[in-house]
C-alpha cells in the first residue's frame, strides 16, 4: 500500500510538475511576474524591486539599509539573474538577513523572498559592547575550561577613540 504524502509535499509535487509541463510557457505568462519588463541592469531591477515591494513586507524606510553581495548570479540555461542582497545596521550585518530577487533576462521580476528583519533599528541593542575584549576572553576560556588563562591587558585604558 503506497505511503500517503502530506499535504505540503502534494502540493510542490504538483506544482513542479505543472511547471515542466508547461516549460517556456510558465516564463512567457506576464500575468505571473511580478513587474513587467525593464531595460536596465538586474541589480538595478532588483534593487527598484526591494524599495517598491518593502511596504507590502512591512519594512520601513530604515529597515533598508542593504548591499548588494557578491554571490549574485545568472544561471547559463535559462538566463534568470538571482540578485542577493545582505541587510546591515549602522554598518554591521544583520545575522541571516538576506533578500533574494530573480530578474528574467527581459527585465521583469520573476520571484523574490526577504528575510530581512522588520524594524530593526529600534530592535538592536546596544550600541556600545557590553564586554570589554579582556572580560570577552575571561568568559570564553572559562566556557572552555581553560584554567590557567593569562591575559596581556593593556597600560592604560584605552579611551574608545
């Protein structure tokens, strides 16, 4: 008797099916992309994309600070460009805070996904360190059990500048 699949696993297997059933036709539906075709650079595209569709995420203004990253591509079969785009706070990149917008080669925005956190400027902590490097170091070699840890500490204090 064949296992029965749940639900989820039903519904991808049906949609991936639909999708190489209906091969280049799927890309040519322009009711199914996301924006309609461009003339300019897929990071551009994308870039325009992440600003106008951030409302609709719950982001705002200030929760889009952001770089492009390097990890970008386009995939040589089909000619898709998936843009990746790191989410910062005053400089410093937020912990799996990636947006991802996938470009077809005419300019229309295929799909993207954020996992950009919302609201994040009033959600960090501090921002000055609440551990200087020598108790950093204290802790980290206690936490290892490393008994004996003689730490060079400096002359002076230093000032923070």
């Amino acid at each position: 008797m064949p296992m029965p699949l749940p639900f989820p696993v039903t519904r991808l297997a049906i949609g991936l099916a639909v999708a190489f059933a209906c091969g280049s036709a799927f890309a040519q539906a322009p009711e199914l992309m996301l924006t309609p075709a461009r003339d300019a650079a897929p990071e551009t595209i994308a870039e325009d994309y992440l600003r106008q569709s951030a409302a609709a995420r719950g982001l705002a203004d200030s929760d889009l600070e952001y770089r492009h990253q390097e990890s970008s591509y386009v995939t040589r079969h089909n000619g898709v460009s998936h843009q990746f785009f790191q989410q910062y706070v005053d400089g410093l990149p937020v912990y799996k805070a990636i947006a991802q917008v996938n470009v077809l080669p005419d300019g229309r925005v295929l799909s993207a996904s954020s996992a950009f956190e919302v609201n994040v400027q009033a959600r960090t902590s501090a921002r000055e360190p609440a551990l200087t490097a020598a108790q950093m170091l204290t802790r980290v070699a206690a936490h290892f059990g490393i008994d004996r840890f003689n730490l060079p500490l400096p002359e002076r204090a230093p000032t923070g500048r």
